[in-house]
C-alpha cells in the first residue's frame, strides 16, 4: 500500500477541479493546469476531495499510485498558491539581473550569461546575488531553476558558483605544501 497514494487530496476555497477519464483539470486564483494520469490509476472528484485509485493490485499500479497523487496534488498547489525556488550566487563580481524578458548573469565568464526567461515563470533579484524563481508548474520552475545553477554549479573549494538556497556545499581542503 502506498502511504502517499492512500491520503485524499484537499481542495481548497476557490479553487474548481473537474475530472474526465484520465483527464484532471484544476483551475485557481493563480492560473489553470492539466494532467493526464496512466491508465492505472482512477481518479475521483467527491466532496472536496480528490481521490487517487489504483485499478488493480498489479506492481506497476502500485508504483504510480503514489506518483499520480503527488502529481495532482502539485497541480492544487500551484494553482492555489504556486511555488518559489531560491537561488544564491557567490563569488567576487558574481552577480545578476533582470532586463526585460531575459535573466542577465555574470559568472566570471568573458561574457554575460543571457538566459531568456520561459512562458509561464516569473524571475525576480531582490538582491544581485539572489535569484528567485516563481511559477505554478512545480516541475518548471524546479528546471528552470536547474538550467540556471547549471551554468555555473557550485565548487567544492571556495564555495563559488550558483547554489539552491537550502543547499549545503560539502567543502574540501585546499592542498597543504
């Protein structure tokens, strides 16, 4: 039995699902979204709840139980009240900025980083080194978040490069002579 699976989804006030087959829709305050679950998987909409079923007790309907709730639930989520990623940049002259529709970020490269920032994703820098990425599709805001540490990941000596804020760089000592 999935732990996850097993627990209803809750809607919240203002926030209108419909389901049709495979087929959930959400609609909130912040925008609207869409799944299509696997066809192991039942999903039903009743008194404010949303309710994910396996169709039988075979192994790969036990294992996507647990995902298509989480999926679902992420879906409420966002539509309701969308999800942050932070991002921290450090390094001497390490900064960034928003300049129209494209992320600016200077890394110590030879030239500027110029990310054009996605449909749908707002990127704000309270700080020059602070980044902070909104949306309310959970998986594109967690890639866009991704695509832009990648540029220049983490070191493990100084500390330098791009981090998620909640992230924790494991230091290495620097050679000894």
């Amino acid at each position: 039995m999935s732990r996850t699976g097993k627990k209803p989804v809750a809607v919240p006030q203002g926030v209108s699902v419909t389901v049709d087959g495979q087929a959930v829709s959400v609609k909130g305050p912040k925008g609207e979204l869409s799944a299509v679950l696997v066809e192991e998987v039942i999903a039903k909409f009743e008194d404010g709840e949303i309710r994910i079923d396996p169709r039988d007790q075979s192994k790969r309907a036990r294992s996507m139980w647990g995902m298509s709730r989480t999926i679902v639930s992420n879906l409420v989520e966002g539509v309701a009240d969308g999800f942050t990623r932070k991002l921290e940049i450090s390094g001497v002259g390490y900064r960034a900025a928003v300049q129209g529709e494209e992320l600016q970020l200077q890394l110590g490269f030879s030239h500027d980083v110029r990310y054009p920032i996605p449909e749908g994703i707002t990127i704000q820098t309270p700080k020059p080194t602070e980044v902070v990425i909104s949306g309310i599709d959970k998986q594109r805001v967690g890639q866009v978040a991704a695509e832009i540490r990648g540029f220049r990941p983490p070191e493990p000596y100084k500390g330098k490069g791009v981090k998620y804020a909640d992230e924790y760089i494991f230091r290495k000592e620097g050679k000894k002579k």
